[in-house]
C-alpha cells in the first residue's frame, strides 16, 4: 500500500475533547473520528486493527467449539417483556416505534435474541451443549459517555451464550470460556487480571471479570497476594474493629452548630471519623421507599450491594430529596437511625462492632453522642461499604490492595434466569421438560481496543503489538524523488508484499521530519528508512517500541520483518 493512495488523517493538536491517552492518540493518529458523543467512525487504520482485534477473538473461540451467527440489533419489545427486562433495564435501553407503532430496542445485549433463537432450533439433549457467538454493534444511551472507545453509546461487542443440560455442564462451558478469554487476552498482549464481579442488569449466579490494568481504568480492583481478586462492586472484606471493649455509655445529644460532614463533626467532637457513624437516605423507585444506609465515617456506601440486598435494579436506586428526608421528620445533614420511623435501615456490619459512635439526632444542629447498635436501633447488617486498600483480606487475613482496571470481558453463569420465562427448554431421558442452563460471555472489542493503546504508547503516540497494528512496517525513503532512494524503497515495498508483509510505502511529497512524527504517532512496529546510503544497499531499520536504530543491509531488513511476521 503506498501512502500517497491512503487516508492519513493525523492531528498535530490534542482534540479538546480528549482527556485519556487511548482517546487522544486514537484520534490523533486517525483511527477513529467521532460523530456524535459516544458515537464514532473507524477510518481505515483504525478499522485494519479493529478486525485483526475481532478475527484473535474469533480464532479462539472457533477453537473452543463455539458456534458464530449474526443477529440483529433491532429487537421486539416482546420478547424482553418475556424475560422482564423492557421497563427494567433502565434508561439506558433505546426504544423506538416501527410505522406500526410496534415496540422495539436496539440490543445492548443479546440474552433474550439468543434464548428465544435456541427454543426455536433445539429440542433435544442430544444437541446439547451447545454454545454460540456473535460479534456485533451494540447500543447504550449512556448519560454521560466519555473516554473515547471507552464507554461510547454505540460499541462492538463479542457474546457468546451457553446452553447445557445440567449445572454441572455450565460449569464445564464457564471454565471452557475462562480458559479461552486468557488465550484472548495474553495473545492480544494485555496485562490484565481475573477478578470476581457482581452480575448487574445481565443478572446469574457468578461472574469474573477480565480487566485489563490501568490507571484510567473506570473499575476499581480489590486483590491481595493470596490470590483474592474481585471488583470494588464485588470485593468483600473482613470487618476491622475500633472499640469493641469499650462499655456503653448512656446518649448524649450535642449541639453542633452548621457541622454537617463527617470531617466538620470529626474536628469539632474532637472525634476519629471512624467513630463517626455516616447516614444516607436512598429512594427505591420500584415501590418509591426510603432506605437509610449506614457505613462508618470513614467508609463508603458500596451501592451496588444496596442494590442488590433490595433486589432492585441498579438504576432504581437514588439519593433522598431534600423532601424526601423531611418526610422522615429528620433534616438533611443531621440523619440518624435512633428513633427514625418509615425507612429501612442497611447496617454495616462494621457499625455493629462499634461503642460509642456519633450519628445524626434527626434534629437541626444536633447530634447524638454514645450510639450503640443492638440497644438503640436496628437494621438489617450486611456489607455495605466499599472495600479499600489496607482492609482485611477475606481468604487470608492480609491487607488488600488496589489496583485501577479497564474491563474488557465478563462471564457469567445464568443459569435458568432466561430459559425459564422465555421457556427454553429441552426434554431428558425420562420424558421431563426441564429448562437450559445458560451461561453468557461477552468482550467489548473496541474498548480492548483502547485498552491496548493504554497499556502500549509513550510521548510520540502509539505502540502496536505486531499481531494488532493496522501495518506490520512502514518504509520511509527520506527522498521519493530521488531515483536511488525510489528504486531501492519500491523494492524493498515489493519483496515485503510478496512475503505476505503488510507494508506502506511512504512516497508522499514531504519533509521527513514530518513522515518519522507522523509514523510514531500512527505506531507501526517497524520503520525501514531509505537515506543517503541507498546507493549501498544500506537502510535504517527502527524498533517503535525500543526506538533503537541500527544500520542495515536492506535484505537483512526484510529477512528480520519477514521473520517477526511469521512468528505472529
């Protein structure tokens, strides 16, 4: 391919747009343009690596015994009333009419098209197990999409969904899958990590996330040596204790004037924050209820296990209005659990091995002093903070860390949570029509697509694993106009293609400084430069990811570009 044909569209300027590295280089180096927020266009780059991307994704899962179709992305509105999910998947769902005013979604993921395809087609055990995949756009009106690749409102997605017999042939298909998403993963270069992971809308018994680690990673990661790993929405903790030994006190009501947040009434008490009791009042959408949650003041309410101790979905779960709160006769900013009434009360489990803590006095201005769980009020106990680093391992009993993470696959085991209402079924040995046991694993392409350019770029642009890059080597003659540089760089272009060497030449009429940024923006893992020593026979060849140089025979510089590409 010589370059005087192709669409280079780099930018010297950072898009005001842009704030994570993936993002600006992507768009800097022409791979992708956005068309509207969280909308975007691949041009041709981005596109080549877009599909080399799809195609290592596609190779494992052929080899795992996976079966590819193409679905559509339009789906009924009925068949998501038949699993429930139409009114409750939340805003995120876009939904439209047809010129018949008939109800439907563009699929932001594929359970219900995959359940109903299966109950059509498969009757018998005798084609069980049976797991099938697609890779395919998605839609998702995310309220505030950012991050470029990373959290766009239209993306490309591998699913694939498993059908087994029996839970013990789910948990055969999830490992089967397991082991393929490391095979993914570790060809496509990525330093990632395996943590356990709440199962949000999609829903199921189980589910691991596969994050690729990164400093602007969306996900937190809660992990500790002994092998523990799980995302802050999922990572337990083993409940530390402040002042268990401490006898009660009787409670005494404290003024305290304008000192609402944990740290105000911390320094005007003269009081730790983790003695500090923190008291949130949350709205239920589902039945329009008030929940108040309490975690120490040195923690976080983990709202996702609020979520899920209601059995809601996540996008019901809001924070108390100001009225709200009044409702509860209490004030905003002086809300505690003694003596409050209409509201259910989530206690962490680290409040009830407190003495003496300090909450709100449902009273403007005041607070009470010497609460105790158990003898002053009750709830239901849980975990319901966020795990942080230094808290106490569940399997080991040693400090966690934490890491940032971007998370590029999740699998799940659903178990009948589809099959079920949509009655997919098949019939056993004795005549019985039982349910499938269904299990589901998705990749986000172009997020792993971002996630890469993450972990691999420096102060020029991108770096390319060789198995990814849009072209495997550019050659770069400093001169097209010169005969000598010319002949030698158009035969160096021919061998390498006729290698089966994905190859640009550039002959563009420029400046070379502006051909050597232009590439190291673009980040292909190779550069043949055809200088002054042409006549000789002599070129450069370049290392983007070292950015070493060595002078070379140009034969010896096909013969090394042929050799990385057949070790692909």
């Amino acid at each position: 391919m010589k370059a005087s044909k192709m669409l280079i569209a780099t930018l010297k300027e950072t898009p005001n747009e842009a704030v994570i590295s993936s993002h600006i280089l992507l768009l800097r180096a022409g791979m992708i343009r956005k068309l509207v927020a969280g909308v975007y266009n691949y041009l041709p780059l981005g596109l080549r690596t877009l599909r080399k991307i799809e195609d290592i994704v596609r190779d494992e899962m052929d080899k795992s015994g996976a079966n590819e179709i193409l679905s559509s992305a339009m789906q009924p509105k009925e068949l998501w009333e038949e699993s429930g999910r139409w009114y409750k998947y939340g805003p995120e769902l876009i939904r439209f009419k047809d010129r018949h005013d008939r109800e439907f979604c563009l699929g932001p993921t594929h359970e219900e098209i995959f359940t109903d395809l299966v109950r059509n087609e498969i009757k018998s055990k005798k084609n069980l197990p049976i797991n099938i995949y697609q890779i395919q756009t998605k839609y998702r009106d995310e309220f505030r999409p950012r991050f470029g690749l990373m959290r766009g409102r239209e993306f490309i997605m591998k699913d694939a969904y498993s059908f087994d017999t029996s839970y013990e042939g789910l948990d055969a298909s999830y490992q089967n899958m397991y082991d393929t998403y490391c095979k993914i993963f570790t060809r496509l270069g990525l330093n990632y990590q395996i943590v356990l992971a709440d199962t949000g809308a999609i829903g199921g018994s189980g589910s691991h996330q596969f994050m690729a680690l990164s400093d602007v990673g969306e996900s937190d990661i809660c992990y500790c040596e002994c092998g523990y790993a799980a995302d802050q929405e999922k990572a337990e903790s083993k409940p530390s204790v402040i002042n268990q030994e401490e006898e009660e006190k009787e409670i005494e009501e404290v003024e305290t004037v304008n000192k609402k947040t944990i740290e105000e009434v911390s320094s005007f008490l003269n009081v730790d924050s983790n003695r500090i009791v923190k008291s949130l009042v949350y709205k239920n959408l589902s039945d329009n209820s008030l929940v108040l949650v309490l975690v120490r003041g040195d923690k976080e309410v983990n709202e996702i296990k609020v979520v899920n101790a209601l059995n809601i979905a996540e996008h019901e779960l809001v924070l108390a209005s100001y009225d709200d709160i009044l409702s509860l006769n209490s004030v905003e900013g002086f809300v505690g659990p003694v003596g409050i009434k209409g509201v259910k009360i989530l206690v962490d489990e680290e409040v009830t091995l407190l003495k003496n803590f300090v909450v709100g006095a449902n009273k403007k201005n005041y607070h009470l002093k010497n609460v105790n769980y158990a003898r002053d009020f009750v709830g239901k106990v849980g975990q319901f903070r966020k795990s942080v680093e230094g808290d106490i391992c569940p399997v080991c009993g040693k400090p966690l860390k934490l890491e940032r993470g971007i998370e590029v696959g999740q699998i799940f085991k659903l178990g009948t949570k589809y099959s079920t209402p949509l009655k997919c079924s098949f019939q056993d040995d004795d005549g019985q029509v039982k349910p499938m046991i269904m299990g589901c694993y998705g990749i986000g392409i172009t997020r792993t697509m971002s996630a890469i350019v993450e972990q691999n770029h420096d102060d020029f642009g991108i770096i390319w694993p060789i198995n990814v890059a849009p072209y495997h080597v550019v050659v770069i003659p400093i001169s097209y106009q010169d005969e000598t540089m010319k002949e030698l760089a158009d035969k160096i272009h021919e061998e390498l293609q006729k290698q089966k060497v994905e190859v640009v030449l550039d002959d563009r009429n420029a400046k070379p400084g502006f051909k050597f940024k232009d590439w190291e923006l673009i980040g292909l893992p190779y550069q043949i430069i055809v200088g002054k020593r042409a006549s000789e026979g002599i070129v450069e060849l370049k290392d983007r990811r070292t950015l070493e140089k060595k002078e070379v025979n140009y034969l010896e510089a096909i013969s090394f570009i042929v050799e990385k590409v057949r070790n692909i």
